[in-house]
C-alpha cells in the first residue's frame, strides 16, 4: 500500500470523522469515561506497566505532619506526594517528605526483634520472636507493677502526637499507672511555648502571612524548618511574591530565610530580646501602639486598671531600652530599630515571628515574652495578618478503661529541683543527667521511642555513659526502624513500624486558622516483622492482663475515634470518607480571629466565683479544688476551671490560661514571674557565659537544614545524597584572625570537650561566631546516614543499586559533643545557642 | 515560528489519529450495518481509501446492499468468530510474552490490557460482553486516548499531553504493535473479500506507522516543554 503515508492517513482521519460524527446508530462503545490524565490522584507506572495505586496518608518526617499522598505499586511504595486536597499543604510537598519511600526500604533498617548478647554496647545480637520480646517485656513491667512500683518503668519518647499519643500515653501507660514519662520539646522549642502560656496562655502561634503586610522575624528559620513548615513557607512566599510583602529577617546566620528576606540583619547571638524591647520601646514612646488592645492586656499589678495607666507602666518600663542601648548589645544600629519599629507598627496588620534563634538561650524567655508585647501594643494579636492563636481539629477518641489507677512517677521529666521556674514542657536534656544523679530515683526499665536520647541532647558523651551503665538502668528497651546511637545501648530492640506503614488520626495546626481533620493510613504492610508501637502496647495490655478495650489494633482505635468524631463534629463525614480522601474540613467554616472578645454569658458563671485579686472567674469544682478559698493563683490546677476574665463590667472569654494560673489577660506583667523573683515585664537578662567571654572565644550557634529531620533521616538516602557533612561557618575575619581558611580542619572546643570538623568560611555569618548544624555526624544510621551497615538482622540488603551510586564519604562532624545540657532558668529550653568555644586549627 | 507552526497543527493530528481509531473500532467490533456501509460507499470516503491504495473491488461499491450486508456478516464470523477455526481478535492469542503465558483466552496480556485502560481512567461497560483485550476495545481505547491528547494540547496542558503521549506510547508498544500487525497479516492471507483484507492492510500499516510516528510526538511535546521546565 504505497499510499499509506502521514498524508492520506490524515485525509483518512478527516473523512473517518465525518463517518463518525454522521452515524449516530454506528456507537458502539465498549469503554465508558474518558482517559484521565492524573497528576495528584492516580497514576501509571510507565517503566514497570503497573497500576499505582494512590492512598491518602500524612508524612510524619517532620511534626509539621503535612496531608500526603502514597502511590503503591504491586504491594511497594514507589511514590510520596502532597494530598492536593490539603487546605494546609495546597499540595506541596517538601523533599523530607518526598524521601519517604527511603524511610521504608533503606537496608539497613531493622525488620524483627532482637535481643542483646554479651555486654551492654558491645553490638553483638541475636533474633528473638516477637512473642518471646513482649512476654519478656511484659513479664519486667508487671512485676514492676504488681510490686507497687509501675514508676520504675520509664517511658522517654521524641515524637508522639494525635492518636498514638493518646493511645500510648493516655491510655496505655495511664492505665499501667506510670507517670514517669518525657517527651523531647525542651530541646525543640518549648521555651516558647512556655513564654506563651505566661502570657496568651494556651501555646502554639500561628503566622497569618495569607493576610499580613509586613513580617518582623527573630531567629525564625521558616523557609528551611518550621513546625508548620510546608503550610506556612509557601504562604510567606506567596505574600512576598503575590503582594509584596516585606520580610526583615534577624539572625545571626543568613540563613535561606534571611536570603529570601527583604533584609537580612546580622544580629549577635542571644541579643534579640535587646532590639525587641527597643523597638517596643520606640513604639511605645512615639505613641504608635493601638490603645483598643490594651483592655486585654495586664501590664502592672493591678488587674483593674485603665488602659492609659498601662500605657504609662510599658512607657516606663521600656524607657530604659533606647535603640542606642540596644546598639552597644546588639550590633544593630539604633536608626535601623528606630526605622523598624515605625514599619512594623504602621503597617497594620503587622507579624512577628520568633523561634530557637532567638528562643533556646537562657534569656529565650523574655525574648519570646517581649515578641508577645510587640504584637499585642500594636494590636497585632489573633488578627487577620497578625499573630493567631493556633487552630488545629478537635477529635475524639476511646480513652480506655475509666478506673484508672493513680500514675505514680518518679521526678525526672521536669529538671533538677529549683533549678527550673516553670518547667510546664519539661526539662528533657536532664533525665539522663537525673538518672546518673540518682537522687529522684531510677527507673528499672527505661523505654525509648521515636528518640535517639545519646545524640539528640547535649553533652552526648554524657549520656551515652549513662545509657550503658546496666547498674543505673537494668534494663533498656527502644522501638525503632534504625540502628542508632542509643539503639544500640539498648538490651531489646522492637522493630517499630514507619510512618507509612500505620494508622493514626492527625491534628497539627492550620495555616489559615481552619481546622483540618486528617488521617495516616498504612499505605503497605510494615515489612519483615516490624509492627507499630501503638499495636504492641494492645497486645503487651493484654499480656499483663489490663485489656485496654479500644479495640485490637491501632486501626481500630483510629477507626472508633472516626466514629466518636462524626457524633461529635457537625458534618464530620466518617471513616470512609477520610479513608478515600485523607482530609476533611468543615467547608462552612470561617477562619477563627479575635475569640479573646468573645463575652461571658451570665448563665455560664453561674458555677463559677470571681477571685478579686486576679479578676478571674473560675469553677472550683471544675478545678477540683479543695480549698477554693485560697483563691485562683494559689489554688494548684486552677486553670482548669477557668471560665472568663472580668474586665470593666464584663466578663470575657479572653486570652484562658493553660498549664499555669496567669489571669486572663494577655500578661505582659506576670505576678507568676515575679513569684518565682524573675522581672514581671519582659527584660533583658544578658547571657552569664557571653558576658564573661575572652576576646579569642567564638559564639557556637547550631541550625537546621532544609532536607533533614533531627536525627531521623540520614539513613534515607535521597536527603543523604543533598546533605551529608556539616562544616562550621565562619566569618573571614573570625577565620582569618585564627589563621584558618576555607576547609581547613579545625578544633572546636567547649568547657565539656572537643570536636574535630572542617571550617567553611563565608560571609553569611557574623564575625565572633561559629555555626555547625546538626543531623550528620552520626556513629550509626546505616550506610548512608554514617557508612556504617547495622549489625542486626532482616536489614543489610546490598542489593540497592544505589548503594553503587554513592559517591559521598564525609559524614559530618555533630556538635552536641561539646555543647552541654544546660536549660533557660524560667522555661526549661535547652540552651543551644549560648556555648562559648575557642576554635584553632587542627 | 516554524516550531509553532508545527505545534499548531498537531491538535488536528491528534484528533484525526483518533478519528482512525474510531472507525477502526467500529469495522473490528462487529459486522458492517446498512448505516456504516452507507458511509463506506461514500464517494468521498471510497476516494480517501484509494488514496490510500486501499482497493474495494466494483461489486463492494455497486452490489445490492442487503446481498454486500450478508457477505460482510458471513466473512466476519469466518474470520474473527468461528465456530471453526479463525482468527481471534483478541492480544492473548497473539501476543507472545515471552513466558508463555499467552495462545489463549484471559492470559497476561489480557489482564494488563484490562488494567491499564482502567487505571486510565475508563471503565468496560456492563452491556459490553466481550473480552477485555480484544482488539476493537484496543484501538477504542486508543480512540479516547487521541481525543484527550488533543484536549491537552488545545487547553495548552503541556504536562498533561506529555503524560498523554507517554501513556499511548507504552500502549502501542506493548500491545497494539505486538500483535496487531501479526493478527493483520494473517487476516490478509486469509480474507476472502477485499473489504476486511484492506481493511486489514490499513490496520497494519497505521499501528506501524503510529510506533514510529508517537516518538516524534513525544519529542516534540518535550521541546515545547523544556523552556517551561
């Protein structure tokens, strides 16, 4: 047929169309619908001819917990993305997230329960059968308790949120009766959480950047690390992109955060506070405060008074804190504060965003307070474009049995005694310290989950000493998927189940002050025999004979809170629904601002009492207070039965304390503080080390990156491949004042010892410094993460191809060696900003 | 300007290729009705067919209508339906996979057909009662894919057209070229009657030149992409 070229065929198909489009009786179809080009919700594997199949879930790398999307292919994930669906994400993902299939099958990872052989450390192991682990475990933990001491065992986690907390923690160790339980926020950011519910009470800002004009940010690395990072980074880009919204960023690091600033600021380290309470200051002084706001906000000992006599304590208070004095602190010009403090107070709505740069130091306290004082005399408070209270869904979920038993608990979690104000986070860096110490007990049986406690606090080697020692822990048990620093101090290793391969109900804050109800669905089976923890706690229940009843696996625990939620919530749409579409949100709600103005009805308070000395209305009953006649702040708990404040003739909702008895007033004036014999308003404490510093001393400062989560995620190889050794930033004249130049091997040294790394010299640092990141560094974490393989079974498969690709042998150098565990008198917060070093070649 | 000249016109490639693939489907689904020979026997039809070299012999173009109908219906279940031997237009038959999974009804062809058109998308209709792979259902599915392609490029969706081509691309190469042109040649070979040997050489000679020709496609598409990128 010669004439079947492109020509005829396409005369061919013209006159084929006319033919179809005439003969109406000529349909035949035998395929209905049309071919759907899926980009978020389905796909096709071109390379294997394989259906993926697409499940809804939510990442976990980082506490974010962004809404995802997991495509899985013959039974293997091949694939994470965004859920598009996602009010939070706007379907972006970030490349933490995108490595999750890393997190499942890198070859390292543990795949059964192992047991160890010979001494504690040694590293050398034998399999066990689940059965024969949690009979064992079991067997340790009931004797504990039927001895009357469930205190002795200890359980210590990094990350536990939404429903495996509460089905871990709540239920599980709650009806086993151990109250000795830390989490990990000290050493993330509860210091400004603290410094929050001194103040707006319940903690948890979030930054209205959909709706801001202007953002004022200190130490805040929210382009790279964020615990909202993916919902709020986008929308910070959008603001400046759409609408160009001017960013001023403070630090002392140009980070990617102060490059995509509109001014980036080199600031000292831990001087933040000096220039937020100067630029207060000269908006106080220039009279560009919003007077409306201040009938929500305490600002001297008397609760009851006016808005002008607390415009003039602030005007005084603040009087000693001129741009020129900050100057000399700072490093920052006095015009520089005085022309930002005019910005931020004119461009209305206004943000001011915080985090560990300005926070984890010993005076990260009052720095975060003084950030709070910004925003509320400018009125910048749960505003559209201001800073907002956090709104995340309210689920409800099986509790467990309802006799539970009284949670004994050794003192561990909350610091040393008296050396901690108010420690309502914890003091997590300590409870090692604490256990060497011995003097509040040790714990017979020390759990760890979702935590590497050896690498992730300070003074590393410290801890390590500690963990190893069977004589101060008899016995030490982790769930993990990976051979880590403390894992491997561990006597039984529980081969825990990833993220994307269990069940949980979700509930991190929303950017837009919706709530979003999502969920984590297992995408795969978890492979070898590695189960999640929420699992095995129903089963070790019930080895110990104190069934739980919320149903057999977690699965179903998520799946009965589904149930609970929809009678709860109105049009909450069920299990089914969430298991097809990962995320729901009320499509009627409106973004919640301003519910501090919300009034008090009469016929609410008519349970409650007016405690004049703070202006609080409280339930005594609610509290269940013995002596409600001691009054509201002396009464232990009494938050709980908070109801409103009284302001004027009016009782509002206002700004409810939680974890401490604050009035409800947005406190700028703390009679909590001045207890504790710490300056009611926000002030500036110099750092006691930085002001004792030699002249050849360096600052070291420690920051995230972008592609890493803590110390989670060097085994998964793509964010080892982008991020893989750690150099210390240092400013050219710094390096050149010591001799060193770029990639130099240099000595690091602090008063609790000496690392050895590599300098980078660069000018995105300030002189006096010296910056080291984290995540590398690592003793273990498999190949790829330390380019050490796991001596455990199931893992070491060298059959990834990868394994060939890697060209990488540098693993980074971690600085919490030398950075020792030292905690904000007030809050508890790890001090990792104020370690002083000498830094020499090596 | 040339680049785009040529961008331009491939909308109506798409729609054409898909046109192809229609009427194809309907000459491989069952036998000719009186309404589809009428079209045939269009004269501006039968001249495009010429062009083509396809040659229908004077009694196809002349005979009585009902006499042509019965003919066509009796070389059809010759060829295509049995009862004796024939040739069945189904992939699993044809296509040898290599493991030998194949020379029979419902093989591994037929369950990967199955599941790519619906992972596509599209689902078999339940008045539909034929098998999944045969081969009318192929090239209808290629008929949908063609339409969506022009649809993309009409809406300037260049990721979705990307996706578009790739997808038909795997299709032709795992499946329709296959087998189709080895189904084709036996049809050939054995036709009685001009209309389904031609047919048949039509067929075979547009999957072959729809293998060459989806590359070029593809490329093209990923030029157009590349500065977006």
């Amino acid at each position: 047929m010669a004439g079947l070229n492109r020509r005829n065929f396409m005369k061919f198909g013209i006159a084929s169309g006319a033919l179809l489009a005439a003969g109406e009786g000529l349909k035949s179809q035998a395929l209905a619908g049309t071919v759907k080009l899926q980009m978020g919700g389905k796909d096709f594997n071109f390379k294997t001819g394989t259906e993926r199949k697409a499940i809804p879930t939510a990442c976990w790398s980082c506490v974010t917990r962004c809404a995802a999307m997991g495509f899985v292919e013959d039974g293997r994930l091949v694939k994470m993305e965004s859920n598009p669906e996602s009010i939070r994400t706007l379907g972006k993902m970030c490349s933490k997230g995108q490595s999750g299939p890393n997190d499942v099958y890198f070859p390292d990872r543990i795949l059964y329960p192992m047991k160890r052989v010979g001494k504690r450390g040694e590293g050398k192991w034998k399999r066990i059968t689940w059965d024969t682990a949690l009979t064992e475990l079991s067997g340790r933990m009931k004797k504990l308790r039927d001895n009357g001491h469930p205190e002795k065992f200890m359980f210590h986690y990094g990350r536990m949120k939404a429903s495996s907390s509460k089905l871990i923690k709540s239920v599980f160790l709650a009806n086993y009766g151990t109250g000795t339980i830390s989490g990990h926020t000290s050493i993330c950011e509860g210091g400004k959480w603290v410094a929050q519910e001194l103040t707006w009470g319940k903690h948890y800002d979030n930054w209205d950047f959909d709706k801001t004009k202007f953002v004022l940010n200190f130490g805040s690395n929210i382009q790279e690390a964020h615990t909202n990072h993916i919902p709020t980074s986008q929308r910070l880009i959008r603001a400046k992109v759409e609408r160009g919204v001017r960013t001023v960023t403070f630090d002392v690091r140009y980070s990617n955060t102060a490059a995509k600033s509109d001014e980036w600021i080199p600031i000292k380290p831990g001087t933040d506070g000096a220039v937020v309470l100067a630029i207060c200051n000269v908006i106080m002084k220039n009279n560009l405060y919003d007077k409306s706001f201040f009938k929500f906000i305490r600002a001297t000992e008397n609760v009851n008074a006016s808005a002008d006599e607390k415009i003039s304590a602030l005007k005084s208070h603040l009087s000693k804190y001129t741009p020129k004095w900050a100057e000399k602190i700072t490093g920052v010009s006095a015009s520089k504060i005085e022309s930002t403090a005019k910005e931020f107070a004119k461009a209305k709505p206004a943000v001011v965003i915080s985090y560990r740069g300005a926070v984890a130091h010993y005076n990260g306290n009052d720095t975060e307070r003084g950030c709070q004082m910004l925003a509320a005399i400018t009125g910048n408070i749960d505003n559209p474009g201001g800073r907002c209270r956090g709104i995340g869904p309210h689920w409800k979920y099986p509790k467990g049995p309802k006799d539970k038993p009284k949670a004994k608990k050794l003192k561990l979690a909350h610091g040393f005694p008296g050396t901690v104000a108010y420690p309502n986070h914890g003091v997590c860096q300590q409870v090692l310290p604490m256990i060497k110490d011995g003097k509040a007990g040790r714990p017979e049986i020390y759990m760890w989950y979702c935590h590497n406690p050896v690498y992730v606090n300070g003074d590393n080697q410290g801890n390590r000493e500690v963990l190893k020692d069977e004589k101060m822990i008899p016995f030490t048990v982790t769930s993990n998927i990976v051979y880590d620093e403390s894992s491997k101090l561990a006597d039984m290793i529980l081969p825990d189940a990833t993220y994307l391969e269990r069940w949980d109900w979700e509930d991190m804050v929303s950017p837009n002050q919706v709530p979003e109800y999502y969920i984590r669905q297992a995408l795969i089976k978890p492979l070898g025999e590695a189960r999640d923890l929420g699992d095995v706690v129903i089963e070790l229940a019930e080895k110990m004979g104190m069934p739980l009843g919320v149903g057999s696996t977690k699965e179903e625990y998520v799946k009965k809170s589904h149930e609970m939620t929809a009678k709860a919530v109105k049009g909450f749409p069920g299990f089914d629904y969430m298991k097809k579409h990962g995320v729901w949100h009320d499509p009627n709600a409106k973004p919640k601002y301003y519910s501090h103005k919300k009034e008090i009805k009469a016929d609410k308070l008519k349970d409650a009492i007016l405690d004049e000395a703070t202006g609080v209305y409280w339930n005594p009953k609610k509290a269940h207070a013995k002596n409600p006649e001691k009054g509201y702040a002396e009464t232990k708990k009494a938050y709980k039965g908070y109801v409103g404040q009284k302001i004027g003739e009016k009782v509002y909702k206002s700004f409810p304390p939680d974890k401490v008895n604050k009035s409800g007033y947005l406190e700028l004036y703390s009679a909590l503080l001045k207890k504790k014999g710490f300056a009611p308003l926000p002030t500036y404490y110099p750092i006691p080390e930085h002001e004792k510093m030699k002249p050849d001393e360096l600052h070291l400062t420690t920051y995230k990156v972008a592609v890493h989560v803590h110390s989670r995620s060097t085994h998964r190889k793509w964010l080892s491949e982008i991020y893989h050794d750690n150099p210390g930033w240092m400013n050219p004249k710094t390096a050149a004042d010591r001799g060193i130049k770029d990639g130099d091997k240099i000595k690091v040294k602090s008063p609790i010892g000496e690392i050895v790394t590599n300098a980078r010299v660069t000018e995105k640092i300030v002189p006096g410094v010296i910056a080291i990141s984290y995540h590398v560094g690592r003793e273990e974490s498999g190949r790829y993460g330390s380019g050490r393989k796991s001596p455990v079974a199931g893992g070491a498969n060298d059959n990834d191809p990868d394994l060939k690709n890697k060209f990488w042998d540098t693993y980074g150098m971690h600085p919490n060696w030398i950075i020792p565990n030292s905690d904000d008198p007030i809050n508890g917060q790890q001090r990792w900003m104020d370690t002083v070093v000498t830094v020499t070649r090596a | 300007m040339e680049k785009n000249k040529k961008t331009k016109d491939i909308p109506e490639t798409a729609r054409q290729r898909s046109n192809i693939y229609g009427l194809l489907t309907l000459i491989y689904r069952a036998e000719v009705t009186k309404e589809l020979l009428k079209h045939i026997r269009d004269p501006e039809f039968l001249s495009v067919l010429s062009d083509m070299g396809a040659k229908l012999e004077d009694d196809f173009l002349t005979g009585p209508e009902d006499e042509l109908i019965e003919d066509l219906a009796v070389e059809y279940a010759r060829l295509f339906l049995g009862p004796a031997k024939h040739i069945s237009p189904h992939e699993s038959i044809h296509h040898d996979t290599g493991d030998g999974d194949w020379g029979q009804f419902w093989g591994k062809s037929t369950v990967e057909v199955k599941k790519f058109i619906e992972t596509a998308g599209l689902e078999y209709k339940s008045e539909y009662t034929g098998l999944p792979d045969h081969i009318s259902v192929e090239l209808e599915f290629m008929q949908e894919a063609a339409r969506r392609e022009a649809q993309a490029r009409e809406e300037n969706d260049s990721e979705g057209l990307l996706y578009c081509l790739k997808m038909e691309k795997k299709f032709i190469d795992e499946h329709l070229a296959k087998w189709i042109p080895i189904f084709c040649d036996i049809v050939i070979s054995q036709a009685e009657l001009p209309f389904y040997r031609e047919m048949a050489e039509v067929t075979k000679h547009f999957i072959e030149f729809e293998k060459d020709e989806i590359n070029k496609y593809i490329s093209e598409a990923g030029t157009v992409l590349s500065p977006d990128r």
